[in-house]
C-alpha cells in the first residue's frame, strides 16, 4: 500500500482546512468574548461561563462547517442526523478539554484574573480545535467529496 507524498494530501485537504479555520475563528471570537461577558460582567463562574460559551460557538460552529467548509461532502438526512449526533459527542469531547485549562488556571493556580480566564480559553480552544478538526473528518462530514464520488460512479 502506498501513501499519496505530503504535498499530494495538503492540496486535497487545504480548501476544507481554510474554510474550517475561518469557521473556527469566527466562532473563536463569539467563544472568548461570550465567556468573558458571562464570567465578568454576568458574574456566571468560570467552568459555566465557557461552558455556556463553547455551546453557543458549537451550534454555529456546525450550522457554518456543514453549509460552508463540508458541503461539498454528501449526506442523505439519516446521515446528517447520525452526523449531528456524533458532532455533538465530539464536542462533549472537545469542551472537556477545553475547560481542562481554564480549571488548572482557576481552581489548582489559584489563577483568576480576566487575562488568566482569557488564557487559559485560549489554550484550551486550540487544543480542542486541533482535535474537532481531525475528528469530523474522521466521524462526521465523511462522505466522500462529491468531485470524487462523481469521478468514482
């Protein structure tokens, strides 16, 4: 078995991975400003600030990704309502390990100014996103590309 070079894959992969990350950074921002507004001017604690946040940047998240950087992949509805399902188990997931940081930062440093909460969302984000990218190429938007199902049949 032979494995495509590098620069073979990145091609293939690269138009998803631009879209996905200006996804990701729009729902970024609405994450870390929402957090923040919550934490800091609500008075919510800092688990249910990001908590809250992250869940709102989700639903975006996968409104964005499923009409935008993975439309291209094709599902029928029993698919995307599997799709919905695993997106949401995944991002149980990816929001656990984004608050990993923010309650190192909080409860074990004793952490909590808006700059340590800010932070350590930051490093939590991008460790999560790392992860929902490689896992909903792998669980959620998997139909194959149409350009390659319609080369295919």
């Amino acid at each position: 078995m032979t494995t495509a070079p590098f620069a073979v894959r990145l091609r293939a992969v690269l138009p998803e991975l631009v879209r996905f990350i200006v996804i990701g950074g729009a729902c970024f921002v609405l994450d870390i400003a929402l957090a923040y507004v919550l934490r800091f001017r609500v008075g919510l604690g800092p688990t249910t600030s990001k908590t809250l946040s992250t869940v709102l940047a989700t639903v975006v998240s996968y409104v964005g990704n499923r009409l935008w950087s993975f439309r291209h992949r094709v599902a029928d509805d029993r698919a995307r309502g599997q799709d919905v399902t695993v997106y949401c188990g995944i991002n149980v997931l990816g929001l656990i390990i984004t608050l990993v940081p923010v309650d190192i930062f909080h409860y074990l440093l004793g952490l909590t100014s808006p700059t340590a909460f800010t932070v350590s969302g930051v490093i939590g984000t991008a460790v999560a996103t790392v992860f929902r990218f490689w896992a909903y190429r792998r669980w959620v938007f998997t139909s194959a590309p149409v350009a390659v199902a319609a080369a295919a049949g």
